[in-house]
C-alpha cells in the first residue's frame, strides 16, 4: 500500500482493510445516488457562499433539521457546522448529534446514525 497518497489510506480505524478509494468505488457501484448527493453537499454548503440560500429554506419551511457529525472529524468540523446551522435556521430548528467518531461515521457507525434519524423521527 502506498501510503504517500491518501486515496490509499485505510478509511478508518474501525476498518483498516477498507481504503478510501475502495469506499468510494463501493459507492459508485451500489448508491446510484452517491455522485448527485455528494455534489449537492459540496454545491449547496454553507462553504460555498450558499448562505443566502439557507436564508430562503428557514423562510419556507418551519420544521427542524437534524444534523450529525462526528466528533473527531478532521474534515467537517462539529462547532462549524453547528455555527453555521444556528446562524442560518435558528437554534430553536436544529437538532445536533455528535457522534463519538471520525468523517466515516456514516458507514463505521450506521447504527447510530439509524438510531438517531429515528429518535429525530419519533420526536
């Protein structure tokens, strides 16, 4: 394994056999949704100046958004994304779980994750 690139890097500590690249491959052949939602994200985040359309979303709609993230992520930074989310829907719309893990939380740890969207559900 060449470790100098990191596509080649094992995607978690959880799964040392699973490399980023193979994750992604993963992805392509079995989520037909994977590339639009992975593109949404990018395109519709709050880093990339969407935030006047945040502003149009909280005044269309009047429900809570659920947002998960993990503690540990080196990427996607928890205080970030909650700041954001509170300054653009209002602290009294966001509902925030923090998982005790890394940006690979969604498939290292889908059972919270399904566990949280329920209790967001069930609320």
């Amino acid at each position: 394994m060449d470790s100098s690139n990191t596509g080649f890097m094992p995607l978690s500590q959880k799964r040392p056999d699973i490399t980023v690249v193979q994750a992604v491959q993963w992805q392509l052949r079995n989520h037909d949704g994977f590339v639009h939602s992975f593109l949404s994200s990018i395109r519709f985040a709050p880093i990339t100046a969407q935030q006047e359309n945040w502003r149009r979303l909280k005044a269309a709609r009047d429900d809570e958004v659920l947002l998960i993230t993990g503690t540990r992520d080196p990427i996607i930074f928890p205080s970030e994304v909650r700041e954001d989310a509170e300054e653009l829907l209002g602290k009294d719309r966001v509902v925030f779980v923090e998982l005790d893990s890394t940006h690979d939380f969604p498939i290292t740890d889908s059972r919270d994750v399904v566990s949280a969207i329920f209790m967001f559900w069930k609320s």
